[in-house]
C-alpha cells in the first residue's frame, strides 16, 4: 500500500498572524474554493499514542485543522475505480505545519495523537453530524503500520 | 460600573463527549438558535496575563468556544439605550466550564489569558474577517479592574 496524494483530498497552507499578546490562527472562510457548506464544527482530541480508526463519512466533508499538539492523519481509498484505489496518504498536522486536511466523503479517516500533552483538532463540516452517514472498521480491517 | 447580563450576550453549555482515547467538543452546528451564518472560523490565542482589549464589531456576531485552557472575558456595553447600558459582563470559559458566548454587534469585548499554558478560544462568525466594521480602542479607554 503505496503512500500518495488520495483524490479528492487538499492540503491548504493556513495563515497565523504573530502577535505579541497571543497569535491569531486561520482555519475556514466562507470565500475558500475548499468551502462546501457549514453544518457543524466540533473538535476532537486525541491523547498521546492512541489512535482513533478507522471511520468514513458517507456525505460529510470533512475540514480538519490541529491548533494544538500533533495529530498523524492516515486517509485510505478504497472507493472502486478511483486513480488512488488502494492507496493511502499520511500527514502529519501541528502549529508547525499548519494546513487545513480536506477529506471527501468515501474514504477512510484514521489519526493518531503525536504530541505528549494536548492533540486537538477542529474539524469544520459540510453537515450536521449524523451516525447514519458514518461507517467504522476495526483498526486491523485495514492494514497500516502505526509504529511507522 | 455593575457586572450583569448584557442584552443579546447568550451562554449556551456544551456537550462534551467522554471517550478514552480523546474527547469530543461541540463547538457549533447549523441548526443552533444562534447560529446566524457562516463567515469566518479563526483561532486566537492570548498568552499567560495578557489582555487583548478593547474591540467591538459593526456587524459580526462571534461565537466564542474555549477549548484549551482558560479565558476571561468582559462585555462592556455602551450602546444608547440598551437595557443594559454602562454594564458589563464577566464569565471564564474553559473545559470545566465549557459554554458558547455569543456576542452580538456594537458592544465591546476584552480577554485575558488566565492558563498558564496555551489559552486557545475558536469564533465562529457569521461574516468573514473585515477590518472596516472593527472599532478598537486602548485598554485605559474602558474602566476596568482585570487584576479582579
């Protein structure tokens, strides 16, 4: 399972504006081409070496940015014909790689906490959180080295 | 200069999903009664005793989530002939005190850092950031004891 840009999903390099007094950190506008629609923003955090995997959205794109900590992000398609089919992407998100995660419906999301204190992310979704467009695996359904 | 509910200032609690590898925060959803738009979502943070104060917007309303570490914020309003003019508002948000404040246009806001590590606050505002409806002015401007 090679490691590769998975179609359909963007990395968008973000803006932080230094500030003495504490940074201000750009995450989603309503102007930004990756912008679909606003139904929910939520966060999730993900302790020290615990991996949270594996899910996929039916309807749901997601928008993920990390202000806090570290998060791994480990996307895999298996949609049927699609040019990445069996493919998987890594990315590693933190305040010093400050991109926002654009993940279209129909793949597999799975990510890990990497810094030792808080690992927070901001996801900024299409729609409202629904369990009926949501699908999960066990971790081993899907094949990928953690340890890595 | 009495601290007390400042007309179209709301607090709404929000859930916080318990679960062992890391929790889930609500933040905002579409179907929220003070959801009025979507515009802009942006992180700031404000460092350890800092103060960024003061500063009111023309049109925005913000919707104010603190995910990490803990922020003082006073509303002060000096709108003519609000039900709560001269007043203000204090209230920390934090994760043990986790609350969406809403803060309508016209009335003005300041927040401390209280955390002694990173105070993070989320604004989900319905209109993208404009520098033409911000007013600022210097912190002496309002009368307010923040060593409270």
């Amino acid at each position: 399972m090679g490691d590769r840009q998975i179609k359909g999903v963007v990395l968008t390099a973000l803006k932080i504006i230094e500030i003495a007094d504490g940074d201000v950190l750009h995450a989603m506008k309503k102007s930004d081409s990756e912008f679909k629609g606003f139904g929910d923003a939520y966060f999730s955090t993900v302790n020290h070496g615990c991996i949270k995997a594996w899910k996929r959205h039916r309807e749901m794109t997601l928008n993920l940015i990390v202000p806090v900590g570290e998060i791994k992000f480990v996307i895999y398609d298996d949609r049927i014909d699609s040019s990445s089919e069996h493919h998987c992407q890594t990315i590693n998100l933190s305040i010093n790689n400050y991109y926002r995660l654009t993940v279209p419906p129909m793949v597999w999301l799975g990510f890990q906490g990497i810094g030792v204190h808080t690992n927070l992310l901001l996801n900024v979704a299409n729609i409202e959180h629904d369990p009926d467009e949501t699908e999960r695996v066990e971790l081993d359904k899907i094949r990928y080295d953690w340890t890595n």
